[in-house]
C-alpha cells in the first residue's frame, strides 16, 4: 500500500490516520468504486448521482461553459460519500476545463518562447481556472519526448525533442499547478512520442534502449517523482527492451504488452527502479489502445489488478 507519510503526499499522522480509518471502513464495494474514474457524459443531477451512488473516485467532463461545469462539480462533491477527485486535460489554459476559460497556448508554444517562465504561467493559469470550476487533479503535463514529428498524438502537446528542455519547462509547469493548489499527473508513462501511430486507437512502442530510456524518459520521470508529481498517468505503449531487463524470462508478448497491462513496468519499473510512491492513472481505457492481443492477456489483466489493488486499497 502506498505511504501516505511519505512524498509525494507527505501527510502528517493525524491526516494519515483519516485516510486509514475511512479506507478501513469502507465496503468492499465503495473500494473497487473508487478505483474508476469515468468520463462523464450528462450532467443532468439523475445521471450524475448515479456516479455518486456507485462511489466512483472521479471523474472527467469535456470542457463545457465555466457555469455549468462547475455547477456539475458541485453537485458531484456535495453528492458524493468521500472527495472526489475531478480531473481536467489543462494543458493548454483554463479551456482544458472550461470552454470559456483562458487559451493561453500547446506546450510547445511555451517552449518555443525559450522561457521557462512561460511553463510555469501556462501550469499556473490552467491551475487557476481549473480550481475555480471545481477540478483538483490535472492530466497534466505532458513529459513526452517529440522523437517522432508524426506521432499524432505527442507533436504541440509536448516541449519538443531535447530532454532537457521537456524537463526543465515540465518542472516549471508542474510547479506553477501545485501554487495554483492543483495535482499534477506527469504523462504518459512510459513515453510517448517514438512511434507515429496513435496509441489510444493501437499500442505503441518506445523502442529505446533501457539506458537510452533511462538517460531520457526515466531521467525525466525520476526527476519530476523526486520534485513531488502526485500521480503518472500509464500509457497503451510497450517498452521492450525495459520488460526483458527486468523479466530476462519474458516472451515476445510479454516484452509488447503496453505498460496498461504491464506488471514489470509498473510495479517493476514505475514503483521499484523510479521509486513513484504514489497513485497511477491509466490512459483512457474506453479507446482501441488497450485491445492489443486482450484474450491472451487475461491472465496479464488479473496480475496488474491484483498488483494494484494491493497497492491501493490494500485487500
């Protein structure tokens, strides 16, 4: 189970004691509700109590106006038995929440300045607006290297291809959501941005190296994990040669599950070589991504839920 005393949460012991005492009390029911962060459709108040009423831990609305987004919130917090956790794409201004919140730019127009400042103003002002229509939780930012200029998903949603740079303005971004009071969840592990297909409709692979990786990506990764990211969102991308390093048994399917199914890149790579304390977030399951090869992974599925579940809600 996750050390709530540890970082990223670093909770003092009579905080620690509530999250213990209420996960205590839970019912079996309430613990797997909470593992679910849906995407929201109607915000109508029947449709809406119906999430509450399963106990799902949170949730994710398209932007709508900045009145009725934040009236759903709302409804959702005051509704629901425990906090929710009400998460936003704020990548590119308070639009990622709000469709008449603040475009301020993609990520690599911030770069493109040159400035760190602009990350941290571009985190800071998505965080802002976001907060004022009730979200709490950020998918966000993204820390994909740009390898590819036809990976259809990275490209102007990343800080561009130099590492050094998707660090340095992913640490201003990350810094200027957490003084906005907002949770950061650094994606989309364990890097997109080598391949040119889109892996939510197919997985993907990341093709590096393991000390390639670990010089880029994981040094990205780390960084951000030791500077306090709250969570890391967990991609439909397959990182071979990082499976067969910790699994040197591992089979050719095992070394191509996206790291969704993946237990040696999660609880191998993400929890025990990064260290991540804390909570991951898997990339949308409802997309195509996540299908790759899906009856001869069933045992796969069962092991990274297991995995996880023990992580989280300890049964």
């Amino acid at each position: 189970m996750i050390d709530m005393r540890k970082a990223p949460y670093s909770l003092q012991e009579e905080d620690a004691a509530w999250v213990e005492n209420t996960l205590a009390g839970m019912t079996l029911e309430e613990k797997i509700g909470q593992l679910f962060c849906p995407m929201g459709g109607s915000q109508e108040p029947e449709a809406l109590k119906a999430l509450t009423d399963r106990h799902v831990g949170g949730i994710m609305f398209r932007p709508g106006t900045g009145k009725e987004t934040q009236a759903a919130h709302r409804f959702l917090q005051e509704h629901s038995k425990y906090p929710m956790l009400i998460a936003a794409d704020l990548e590119q201004g308070g639009v990622g929440s709000a469709s008449d919140g603040t475009l301020f730019g993609r990520q690599m127009l911030a770069a493109a300045t040159g400035e760190p400042e602009q990350a941290y103003r571009l985190g800071y002002v998505s965080g802002t607006e976001g907060a004022i229509v009730g979200v709490n939780w950020d998918f966000g930012p993204v820390v994909d290297i740009d390898r590819n200029w036809r990976n259809p998903i990275t490209n102007v949603r990343t800080y561009g291809s130099d590492p050094a740079c998707v660090l340095k303005m992913g640490q201003e971004f990350m810094r200027g959501l957490h003084e906005a009071g907002m949770a950061a969840a650094i994606k989309h592990f364990p890097g997109d941005g080598c391949d040119e297909r889109d892996q939510h409709l197919h997985p993907t692979v990341n093709n590096l190296s393991a000390e390639k990786w670990m010089e880029s990506y994981g040094h990205i990764y780390r960084t951000l994990v030791e500077e306090g990211a709250d969570t890391v969102m967990v991609g439909h991308i397959a990182q071979p040669a990082w499976v067969k390093k910790l699994n040197p048994e591992a089979s050719f399917e095992e070394q191509y599950r996206p790291t969704t199914l993946s237990p040696e890149l999660i609880e191998g790579l993400l929890w025990k070589e990064i260290g991540f304390n804390g909570m991951i977030v898997s990339d949308a399951i409802c997309r195509g991504g996540k299908s790759f090869r899906i009856a001869s992974l069933s045992a796969s599925i069962c092991s990274c839920l297991t995995v996880i579940l023990k992580r989280t809600i300890n049964i």
